[in-house]
C-alpha cells in the first residue's frame, strides 16, 4: 500500500513539473511575441537589416527557455558545457566589435543599443548556465555524453576567418573576430546534438530543451534570410568571386541541414500535439527521432 502511495505521489509531482514546464514556456513565448509588437511600435525605420536583431532575440529567448528549465529542474542533464563554450566565446568576440564599431551592426535604429544589449544578456545567461554546470549543479551534468571535440571546431573557425574575412570595420583584428564568431555561431550546437545522439535509448529530452534547439534553429534561419540578400555586398569591386560571402552563405547552409532532422521532428510533434520526448537512440547521429513532448 505504501509503495502504491509513493509511486502515486512521485507520478503526481513529476505531472506537476511537466504542467509548469508548459506554463513557464507558454510565459516566455507570450513575453518573446509582445516585445516583438513593442519593438516594431518603438522603432519606425525596420527593415531587411532588422533581421540580424530578430535572430539575436530569438537567440536569446532560447537562452532563455533553457535557463528556466535548469532552474526548474535544478539539473543540467541533457545540456552541453561544450556547446555553451562555443556560444560564449562567439558572443565575446562579437561584442568585441559590435560594442564600439559600426562594419557589421544593423542599419537601422536598434544598433543603437538594443541589438548589443540582446547579444550581452545573452552572453550573461550562457555564463549563468556555465557555471550551474561546473559548479552548483555539477552532479546532474552528464559529462560522460558531453564528449565531442570542440578543438578542431575552434582552429577551423579561425583560420577559416584569417582567410576569409570582410573588412567593414577596416580594423584587421577585429574584422576577423567578428568572423571567427560568426563561423563559429554556426556550428555551436553540433556539441549539443552530439549529446543527444549520445543518450542512452528511451531517455528522455525535456521539452523545455526541445524549444531551446528550436528556437535556436529559428534564429539561424532569420539569419540565413538576412544573409541571401546582404551577402553580395562582400563582393569584389573588381568583378572577381565573391569567396567572402558564399564563405557566410554555405556556414549558414550547413548548420541548417544539420538542424534539419531536429526541426522536422519537432514541427511535425508540434502539429500532432503530442511533443513527449526525444529519443535519439532511434536516430541518426544528428541525433533525433520522431518522438517528443513538449
């Protein structure tokens, strides 16, 4: 009788956590959306350019669904330190342009100081996260899973950005900061999707973490948008190849098709209604099945 009770008080709570995964969610995307209304309220001159704002809030909201799902469940289970590694150091140098130079900011009014504040609460949030990995939730992070290999990431980002680099911020250094970030924010989320392919079959992913992906995709697909329209101004003057800018384009490309497996799982979840969990035993090493829950 006893064990019924505590099989029944356990399913209770873990129903209870699942209820307020959903509100908490539902919270975030209601509070994403009316900013959005207020931003284009706000701010008269948007444009085509306003999409590299649009991808650093959704950026930041899927920052933002994973911290409340640390928070909530006081685990970093299922979450990458690697993959946060990668968004931080691609934040650090971004800002390190972004902060005092105009080459690569928005043309419109939010590179006054909205776009720059987005990418620093960001950048805030992914060090919060760090450290509950490293230190205040050191026993729930798995990793034993988190074991992809940043460092060949990293050296090809770089010398990809000492090669090839646009110069609007006529500083050399800081010009290719600004890339190696940018090619860098493309591939961040292999470390997280190497850790799901990597979990063990039927474990599950919490939905609040399947929203943090996919608003992340979202977010690299605004920026792909961005780019198929901007990336013609690093052509040459001379008429030659524009390496620079289909160098950009094909980063983006990459990272989607990676992602590919993941958001198709997660819309058609999504449109059935029945997001429970993912189960990447079941997939490929991109790493999703067909099963979640939200």
């Amino acid at each position: 009788m006893l064990g019924v009770t505590d099989a029944s008080f356990g399913s209770s709570k873990k129903v209870k956590k699942v209820d307020d995964g959903k509100k908490h969610s539902m919270f975030l995307y209601v509070a994403f959306f009316c900013a959005l209304h207020l931003t284009k309220q706000a701010y008269r001159d948007l444009g085509i350019c306003t999409c590299i704002t649009l991808s650093a809030s959704l950026q930041l909201l899927a920052y933002s669904l994973l911290l409340v799902k640390v928070l909530q469940s006081r685990s970093m289970s299922g979450v990458s330190a690697k993959a946060l590694q990668c968004h931080a150091l691609s934040y650090a140098c971004r800002l390190s342009s972004t902060v005092w130079l105009k080459g690569y900011m928005p043309a419109d009014s939010t590179a006054k100081w909205l776009y720059q504040a987005l990418d620093i609460t960001s950048l805030t949030i992914i060090l919060c996260l760090l450290y509950f990995a490293f230190r205040r939730y050191k026993h729930t992070y798995q990793e034993e899973l988190d074991t992809f290999d940043i460092t060949y990431v990293l050296a090809g980002c770089l010398v990809l950005a000492v090669l090839l680099h646009p110069n609007l911020n006529k500083r050399p250094v800081f010009d290719i900061l600004w890339t190696f970030a940018l090619y860098l924010d493309m591939f961040t989320m292999l470390p997280q999707l190497w850790m799901v392919a990597r979990v063990q079959v039927g474990a599950e992913l919490e939905g609040l973490n399947a929203h943090y992906i996919a608003a992340f995709a979202a977010s690299r697909a605004v920026s792909l948008y961005f780019w198929f329209y901007a990336f013609r101004e690093f052509a040459p003057k001379n008429g030659d190849f524009n390496t620079k800018g289909w160098a950009i384009m094909g980063a983006h490309v990459i990272q989607l098709l990676m992602l590919a497996d993941f958001v198709f799982f997660y819309a058609k979840a999504c449109i059935s209604g029945c997001v429970r969990a993912i189960r990447p035993g079941d997939a490929v090493q991109t790493g999703l099945s067909n099963s979640f829950e939200l």
